[in-house]
C-alpha cells in the first residue's frame, strides 16, 4: 500500500502569550509551535472542537490578530487554525515566523 506524502508547514518552537476570544469568553494561554497557518497553544480554559474565535499573538512590538478555528485538542493542547487570512494577514504571519526564526 503506498501513502500519500502529506507536506507539513515548517513550524516554529515558541513560548510566548497568547490569547483566543471565543464565545465571549477571553482564554489566556502559552503559544508552542507557530506556522503561517496556525498555531499549537496551551489555553487556561476549555475550547470544543470547530469553535472558532479571534487568536491575539504578541510577541516584540508585532501583534497579530487572526480569525482561527479549534482543529484539535491533544493532551493540554489545542490546535487552532487560522482562517479567512487575507493577504495582509498572511504577510504578517510570514514576518512574525520570520523574526521568531532569529
């Protein structure tokens, strides 16, 4: 049986804050690892799967504030997607990696 190679996004191994707004509610938390297309986090609260809420990224003088679905829960992780990225939101997510990656 052959498998599809499936490519992963290279990630980037943090440790900064992060917080998601979701259902009124604001989660605080730790980003782990961060791709242009998301994020893995240790959050204070609880998410469901599918929820989808605003991801708040501060680190140095950038912040970016992203639209971003729960896509999985793993252990004290979640993963969160982003979503709906404009080009902007997309530049700035590249830039964030960038200076993360110094």
């Amino acid at each position: 049986m052959i498998r599809n190679f499936e490519y992963r996004l290279p990630r980037i191994t943090t440790g900064f804050r992060v917080e998601f707004k979701v259902n009124g509610d604001i989660l605080r938390g730790l980003c782990r690892d961060f791709t242009e297309a998301g994020i893995r986090a240790e959050l204070d609260g609880a998410v469901v799967v599918g929820s989808v809420g605003t991801v708040i990224l501060r680190y140095a003088s950038r912040v970016l504030e992203v639209e971003a679905q729960v896509a999985y829960l793993e252990r004290h992780q979640t993963g969160l997607v982003f979503l709906d990225r404009t080009g902007h939101d997309r530049d700035e997510a590249l830039q964030l990696m960038t200076l993360l990656a110094k």
